[in-house]
C-alpha cells in the first residue's frame, strides 16, 4: 500500500512537474532554433536569434525603457511604502486601520481597472501617453506591496533599537537614517526586487498608457503580431532570465532571513 | 510613546502623506473619473446610464460575461484539484531537505511575464506545434488538431498559472497543519485515508478559499491569456473592454464594462468572505 502511494506520488508530481515546464523548456529551446520558425524538428543549436534581438534597435531600446521603469517606481514605491509603514508602526495615528486600508486597497484590483482608471484620468487632464504615465501607474501597483511587506516586518525589536538612539539624543533623521533604514534593510530590499519583478512583467498598464516609446512587454505583444518567429522566443528567454535573477535576489534577501 | 511639540506631532503625518496622496491622486481619483466617464455618452454627451443599459440589452455584451464566468470557474476548479494533490504530494512525501528546492521549481515559470508565458503556450499549441508534430509523427492522428484559438487553448493557458499559484497556497497551508493533529488521530484508530479526509482536509479548506479566491480575481481579470490563446473567436469581458478602447476610442463604454467587471468581483468577494466566516465559528 505505501509503496503504490510513493510510485503514484512520484507518478503524479512528475506529471505536474512536466506540465509546469512545458512551455517554458519550448521557449527556450526553439530560441536555439537555426532556421526562421520555432516549431519541431530542432535545428539548433544557434545564437542567430538572440543576435537578432540584439541588434534590434525598438527591443534593445524597449528593454532599456523597461529597466527604467522598473528600477524608477521601485524606487519611488519602496521609498513611499517605507516612510508610511514607519509612520503607522511607530506612531498612532487617528483613523490608522482605515488609512492603512487604503493604501493596501489597489491589490484588490486588477491592473485592467488600475489602468483604464489612469487612461481616462490623464486623458481628461490632457496629460499625454508616455513611459511617466506607465511608472505612475506601477507605483500604485507596487506602493500597496511595498508597505505590506515592510510593515509585516516591523516590530518591537526595532522599536527598542530606536528609543535607544533617541534616548542617546539622535535626531528623528538620524534614527530614520543610521538606524531604522539598516536594521530594516532586508525587508526595504525585498521590496524592491519583488516591485522590480512585477514592473519588469508587467503589460496591460504600459499598454494602455504609452504610446512610441514602450516598455519590452508591449514591444513583445507587437512581435506577436507576426506569428510564432524564433526571435520573439530569443527576447523571451531573455526577460525570462531577468525575472528568474530578481526574483532569486528577492528570496535571498526576505527568506534568507528569517530562521526556518 | 512620548511626544513633545509640534515638530513631533507633525512627524508622522509627514511619513504617511506621500503614500495616501499617491493613492488618492492615482488610485481613487481615476476610479472616479473612470465612474464620472461611465456615466456619459461616447457621441453626442449627456449624463445618463445608456452604457450600463447597453450591457444589459447587447447580447454579445452579456455573452462576454457569461463566458468569462464560465472560463473562471472552470479554471478554479481545475486548477484546484490539480494543485491540491501536488502540494500534498510535495508537503508530505518529498524529504524535509528538498522541499525548499521543490516548491521553488514548480514554481519558477510562475515568474515569466504573462506574454511570454501565453506565447510559450502558444508554441505548444499551434496548428504546427510540438503537441501536434508529436500526435502526427506518431501516428495517432492524420490531421493536426485545432487546439489554438480555443477555449482549452485559454483554459490550459490559466490553469498552468494558477496550479503554481495555488500550489504555494496549499503547500504553506500543509506545512502550518501542527502534525499533532494526525497524530492524535492515528492514535484515535484512523487509518491514512480516513485523517485526510476527516481531519487534513477540513483544516486547509480556509486555505483553498483564499487561494480560489485569488484565483478568480486574477483569472477574470487577466486580457493577455483569453488574446493571445483563445484569440477572437470567443470575447471574455477584459477582452471586450479593450477592443471599446483600442477600436472605437469609446472610453466611456469600456469605464462602464470595468466597473462591471469589477461589481461582480466584489460580490464574488462578499459571497467568498461570508462563506470563510459560516465556516470558521
């Protein structure tokens, strides 16, 4: 009896393990392929297609545009989400539970709606599509993430830390500064990264609100237009790859942490 | 704790108003003018409710909700019975020492963008793609299959997202289960079947909710996975909202079908949130 559980168990955990990277073991290995379309048989291996990737200007421009937005409203998002969950852990605030809730309140919404809000927003205050009004509309995705996390992670232990150096007559600055900051360092860069993974990812907002100059995502769903084409593989292997290392600097600065 | 002047009072108003003011100027403030914008004529101007009557009149409309209904509670469904056994599968049979390496596994696609994974499924499911080359080469059928362009087409598409979702939510649930719990009822004379059933089970249902519930939010959604897979042969309301916008530049219809969308999430959400509530006391 236990040894048909195991050989089912292993059976079925295969089968969802090959479920899983089906796709992804495809994208990659017909971004190898050497002739011009990425279905069986296999001709690779060859580097042509990522060449062509390369020397592509709209992509490589798109990709450094997608880095940007990226990096920029991570930054802005984590910056705001830090200040706020110091404030509302450190002080008692009239209201706290209900401002909190409205700061977390855009997780619950699909970016679709986040997106179209903006459009008709800026659309009415004559603010034009641009890779600004795409950033904008990650922060309002990532602020809520950002403040959650970092929030979670803020407890007496660090209050003690801070009275310390208060008691000791820092200035608020200096205890936000030389204390708070390092000793909440792990769970500020945690932020960051999974704000950076999210923005990097992210296509519908950018869709919606860019217009010549866009973001690698929506340069993407633009190759799509022509099919199954070995290239569109070779640049999605690549933000395939981007993803993978920040989401493994997100692991190692949150989870690393903690003793499990 | 002690505060002394107004440079203290001050403070913490200063740390929190950034982030409110971000959130009202690009969260509410365009939910209302998304609202504002809904209530107004594409041609012509003038206030009235002539976009949400058209929801409910235009056939093809409430078909693209009926659709997006169905598509996600099928993906729910599935998704959930196939990610359940799995996450038991890596709580409980994998040794302790890999179950880190595992999870991270089976989940590492779940970070792809949402194109690039539709497009990935795109190039398993196309008329010349690795499912129909490998049928045909082995001779199991003479015609390729029309597998792209379809309902499975999406369905698959959401499903190999939402079982690596759901995965992480059922595992963590497993692992939190204190193993006293089975313990106690081997020791009560229960076989393996019957503390799964009985005991196991019952305790990650909260569990599941939460994690179909996530699921149903984000399937229903989601414009990439029913574009690309299940193309235009079939709308799903996300779909419908983009075409008001990309084809006509009708924003007023599409603010009218997002607030729509968005109703029947939020009484998805109640009924999800009264059902947890009757089941915990």
């Amino acid at each position: 009896m236990r040894r048909i559980v195991r050989i089912a168990s292993l059976a079925y955990a295969l089968a969802v393990y090959a479920f899983i990277f089906l796709p992804v073991v495809v994208l990659v290995l017909f971004s190898l392929q050497s002739t011009s379309f990425p279905i069986p048989p296999f001709t690779g291996p060859s580097l042509r297609w990522y060449e062509a990737v390369l020397s592509d200007t709209r992509l490589t421009s798109a990709l450094v545009n997608s880095l940007l937005v990226a990096s920029i409203s991570s930054l802005a998002a984590v910056t705001l989400g830090f200040l706020s969950a110091w404030g509302f852990a450190r002080f008692v605030l009239p209201g706290s539970a209900l401002l909190r809730g409205l700061i977390t309140l855009p997780l619950t919404v699909s970016y679709l709606i986040i997106g179209m809000g903006l459009l008709v927003l800026f659309n009415w205050a004559g603010v034009p599509k641009s890779l600004l009004a795409a950033g904008i509309g990650h922060v309002v995705i990532n602020l809520p993430l950002c403040f959650a996390i970092i929030y979670s992670q803020m407890g007496d232990h660090q209050i003690n830390i801070e009275r310390a150096a208060r008691d000791l007559g820092a200035p608020e600055w200096k205890v936000l500064l030389l204390v708070t900051v390092p000793v909440m360092a792990p769970a500020i860069f945690a932020g960051f990264f999974l704000s950076m993974t999210f923005s990097w990812d992210e296509f519908v907002i950018s869709f919606l609100l860019t217009r010549f100059d866009t973001t690698l995502p929506v340069e993407i769903w633009n190759l799509l237009r022509s099919g199954l084409n070995p290239k569109t593989n070779a640049v999605g292997s690549l933000v395939f790859a981007v993803s993978i290392v920040l989401v493994v600097l997100f692991e190692l600065t949150l989870l690393r942490r903690k003793p499990v | 704790m002690s505060t002394t002047g107004n440079d203290r009072r001050a403070l913490p108003w200063a740390l929190v108003t950034p982030a409110l003011g971000w959130t009202l100027a690009f969260f509410v403030l365009p939910f209302i003018a998304m609202g504002l914008s809904s209530l107004t004529a594409h041609e012509g101007g003038g206030f009235g409710l002539s976009n949400y009557s058209q929801f409910f009149t235009n056939p093809s409309y409430w078909q693209a909700m009926v659709n997006s209904l169905q598509v996600t509670a099928i993906v729910t469904v599935v998704s959930v019975l196939l990610a359940y056994p799995f996450a038991w599968i890596l709580a409980e049979q994998v040794p302790e020492r890999w179950q880190r390496l595992a999870l991270m596994l089976a989940v590492l696609p779940f970070w792809t963008s949402y194109v690039v994974r539709s497009y990935s499924w795109l190039l398993v499911l196309a008329q010349n793609g690795v499912i129909n080359r490998a049928l045909t080469g082995s001779g199991l059928i003479s015609e390729p299959l029309q597998l792209a362009n379809t309902r499975l087409a999406t369905v698959t598409g959401f499903v190999h997202f939402f079982v690596m979702l759901l995965t992480l939510t059922i595992f963590a649930n497993l692992k939190q289960l204190s193993p006293s719990y089975r313990k106690a009822a081997a020791d009560l004379g229960a076989g393996p079947v019957r503390t799964f059933l009985h005991v196991v089970l019952p305790l990650t249902l909260p569990g599941i909710m939460v994690g179909a519930f996530l699921t149903f939010v984000l399937c229903i959604g989601d414009y990439i996975t029913p574009q690309i897979l299940g193309g235009n042969n079939e709308l799903l309301m996300p779909q419908l909202v983009m075409m008001q916008i990309g084809r006509r530049g009708d924003f007023p219809l599409a603010s009218a079908l997002s607030i729509i969308l968005m109703a029947v999430v939020t009484v998805a959400y109640l009924a999800c949130a009264r059902w947890l509530k009757i089941e915990r006391t």
